[in-house]
C-alpha cells in the first residue's frame, strides 16, 4: 500500500529547511479545513465545490509523493463532473494517511 512521504518535497526543497518547513505548515493547516470542506459539499450534493476542493486536495496528494493517489483523485475529480461519488470512500482513506502522516511531523 502506498504512503505519504517527503521524497518530492525534499526534492524540490533540496538545501532550503525554511522552504520545506513552509510548505509543510501549509499542508497542515489547509488539509483538514479543505477535507472538511470537501465533505461538507459532498453531503451536501454541490458536485461543482466538491470537485473543487478534491482538485486542491490533489495537488497535496501528489506533493505527499503518492503518485496512484494522485490518480485516483484524478478520476475521483473527473467523477464528480458525472455526479458520480464511486471512488469517495477511497479518496477519503487517502485523505485520512495524509493528516495522519501530517501529525507525525515536527517542523
């Protein structure tokens, strides 16, 4: 099973602590008010800010070095253009790694 890591950010870091540190408190801070978001809009069937919010929620997948979550929330974007929720419980398990992963991390 994939997990989050810093691979990509330290990459794109490289030398810069306060760069990485940055990038990492904004993850932190925005994670869980955009999950909440995210799901807020979808129980509420506003399929238009639901997808919003999983596109920016992508992105952060995708800095968190997990390559088929970012797929998968790719195709969970492109879904709910069609209304379709099929791939939420997994785009949510992956949410979940990553404010897990988030929490473990000092900066």
């Amino acid at each position: 099973m994939e997990k989050p890591n810093l691979e990509y950010l330290d990459a794109l870091a490289g030398t810069d602590q306060a760069f990485r540190d940055r990038i990492i408190d904004i993850l932190k801070s925005e994670l869980h008010t955009e999950r909440s978001a995210y799901q807020k809009a979808l129980a509420d069937e506003n399929w238009n800010v639901a997808r919003g919010f999983a596109h920016k929620l992508k992105h952060k997948i995708g800095i968190l070095g997990m390559q088929a979550g970012h797929r998968l929330a790719a195709r969970h974007e492109e879904a709910l253009r069609q209304e379709d929720v099929s791939l939420s419980a997994d785009f949510e398990a992956i949410l979940e790694q990553l404010e897990t992963f988030l929490q473990t991390l000092r900066v």
